[in-house]
C-alpha cells in the first residue's frame, strides 16, 4: 500500500521529535516512519526517560502517549514541557481519553501515519523551532 508522507525540509536542519510511548511496537513504527520523513528522532518508554532526555538534548516537539507507567503520565510530560521548555511543542496521543483543551495538539489511536505527519507539520510551522528558520 501506498502512503504519501510529509517530509521535513532537505534544505534546514532535520526538527527533533521525541517520541515517548510504552507501548514498544506502537513506538518503533512512529520513530520508524518519522526517521524516513527525515527527522531526527529520540525515543523513550516512559515519562521519567523522557525528561532524563530533555535534560541534556535539545528537541523541537515531544509526541507523547498520555496513558505510561512510571511517575507520571503523558499530560504531567506537557505540563512540565509546558514550564521548563517552553519552546517545545507537544502532540500527545490516546486510545482511552482526550485531554482538556491546553495539552497541545491531539492525535487519537488508532492513527494513520499521515495524521502523525500532518499534526507535526502544523506544530512546527506554529512554534517555529530555530532549526528549521533560515538564517
């Protein structure tokens, strides 16, 4: 089957997207699909790798789960994104719950890979990480 995908710009450094999922499939078919679009990607299981990620990488949006084991679940990720890296966008994701207006963008799950391409072209245009500006 066919699938179009939105590519990052050949021409700016790749954004960086963490993704953070426990589910270990679900995970490696997003990082899988947006390393092909040509980000760059981190990955991480649970909320607690991802702010071990946050403390020493710089990225431009977090996609995250909302339903994780560990301290605290994807929604505690955004608001702590939310007061420590403001500069970062966020698209979480869920199957059971949608969250309140303010966490960012929404993918539901199931999703389709384009959604995924289309959420993160529209996070990125509206925050404008400083990679992607030209100089």
């Amino acid at each position: 089957m066919w699938q179009q995908t939105l590519s990052a710009s050949n021409d700016a450094a790749a954004a960086v997207v963490l993704v953070v999922e426990d589910e270990v499939l679900v995970r490696l078919a997003a990082a899988q699909h947006l390393r092909r679009a040509g980000y760059e990607v981190l990955e991480a299981s649970n909320a607690d790798e991802a702010l071990r990620l946050l403390a020493t990488v710089d990225v431009d949006v977090v996609f995250s789960d909302i339903t994780m084991p560990g301290s605290m679940d994807g929604l505690g990720l955004v608001d702590w994104v939310r007061r420590h890296r403001h500069q970062v966008a966020t698209i979480v994701t869920s199957g059971a719950l949608q969250p309140a207006a303010g966490y960012g963008m929404f993918l539901s799950k199931p999703y389709r890979l384009i959604d995924l391409d289309f959420c993160l072209a529209n996070v990125l245009e509206r925050f404008e990480p400083q990679q992607l500006c030209a100089d």
